[in-house]
C-alpha cells in the first residue's frame, strides 16, 4: 500500500497509482462503506500533528485537542523556566498524549493510565514505537485509583466525556469505538468531577492540571462556579480544553 509523508498529499497529486494500488484502494472503500469502520481502524493508523500512531478497535481514535498545547510546551500557562520532571497522562488510551507528552518534555518521567488491558496493549507498542519504554510507564488504573502516592509537576486528561444523549445520537463510525472510552455519564462529566476532586492531592506546588472536556464549558462551569478555570484556545474555540492549577483546585479525598 501506498503511503504518504504526513502533510504530502498536495505534492503527491500527480502521483498515478499502480493496478494493485487502485485494487487496494477500491476494497477500502467498499469496506469503509460496508462495516463504517473508521478508516484509522482499516489503516491501524491515525496521526496528532505530525506523529503517527498504531490503533485499532481497542482504542478511539487519536483526536485530542491537548495535542495541539503540547506543541508549544502548554506555553504560557507552563513558563519556560519551569522544570517537568514527573507527568501523568489520565485515560491514556493508544498512549499518544504520553508519547507527545515524553516528546514535548525530554527530562520527564511519565506514568499512563488507563482502566483498560486492552487500551494498554496498544499504549505499549507505541511506546515502543517511539523507543519511549524506559521513560513512560504504564498502569492499570481507574484514574488515580492504583496509582502510588507521588506529586506531578503537570498531569493531562483525556478522559471520557460524551453525555447519555449525545451517545444515543453517536453517527455508526463512533459506535464502532470503545464505549468505555466515550461514555462520560448523564452530562459527560463524571469522570471529569472525579479528576477536579483528587488532582490537587496528586501534584505538586504550582502543578499544572490539563483536562479536555469536549464542549462542556457552561456545564463544568455550572457544576464549579467558583474554580477560575483557564480556557486556552484550540482550533475549535475556547471550550474544550481548561487549565487549572493546583492551588485553585478543591481539596480532596482521594478517588
């Protein structure tokens, strides 16, 4: 199979493809339009940027927008001068954000969870993708339940955030995704209550919490009125991703 350079489409429009390639092409098509897989699932691939991933139906597909703060280090929000020795990727997933994670900041230890074996499975081997096993470490855990008592200078969430009527309404690409990985309770933010109710325990003074929540600003809003979240802009607004850090969040028992 053919396959590009990340971002080399436009150059490669003059390319013509060989008889195999255009058999090739044709029977993910018909399978795209059969079983509406995601494509990502056919190809066991997808891309944040300009990182590419394996994946497969144990995970959903990569699309964070915390991807696009890691490339300038979560700068400003994060100085300069401030020095990430210890991170933790929540819900990990395929491992991406871990690995954009470890990428962004070359000093850090990073620990990845995730509830899910099979998630994990997949984390791993892009772990060793990117030759990052020995500075990122997996662990089953429902969200900072198995974790042993550390303090993290910057902890990131992807956590599941689709509410109960928004998942009656998912299009069948997305149904085809790990419901596990999807399914943030009746407003789509259990998880997130959760991670906004334990973090402070988990980091250290000045850390810095990074969660995304889809577009559920008004609702998290409502649901903490008096947390002075941070709301950076992404590409599709200032709504899906917030800031915190430790000394605005809640004190906590831990989760």
């Amino acid at each position: 199979m053919l396959r590009l350079p990340h971002g080399g489409l436009a150059q490669a429009l003059g390319y013509e493809l060989t008889a195999r390639e255009r058999r090739n092409a044709a029977r993910l098509v018909e399978e795209r339009v059969r079983t509406r897989r995601p494509l990502a699932y056919l190809l066991k691939e997808a891309w944040l940027g300009e990182h590419r991933f394996y994946v497969d139906g144990r995970v959903i597909v990569p699309r964070s927008f915390i991807a696009e703060l890691l490339r300038d280090r979560l700068s400003p929000w994060l100085p300069r001068t401030r020095k990430v020795r210890r991170a933790l990727d929540l819900c990990t997933g395929s491992g991406c954000l871990a690995v954009l994670l470890a990428l962004a900041f070359p000093h850090a230890t990073v620990d990845a969870t995730d509830v899910s074996r099979a998630a994990l499975a997949v984390a791993r081997r892009n772990l060793r993708a990117y030759r990052l096993e020995e500075r990122v470490k997996l662990v089953r855990s429902d969200l900072f339940a198995d974790l042993e008592p550390e303090r993290y200078d910057l902890i990131l969430a992807n956590p599941p955030y689709v509410g109960a009527a928004a998942m009656r309404r998912l299009p069948p690409e997305y149904r085809r995704e790990p419901r596990l990985a999807l399914d943030g309770g009746r407003d789509g933010l259990a998880f997130t209550r959760r991670i906004l109710l334990a973090a402070r325990d988990f980091l250290r003074p000045r850390g810095l919490l990074v969660v995304e929540i889809g577009h559920n600003r008004r609702r998290l809003e409502r649901a903490f009125p008096r947390l002075p979240f941070i709301w950076p802009e992404t590409s599709a607004g200032y709504d899906c991703v917030f800031v915190s850090s430790r000394e605005d969040l809640p004190g906590s028992a831990l989760q």
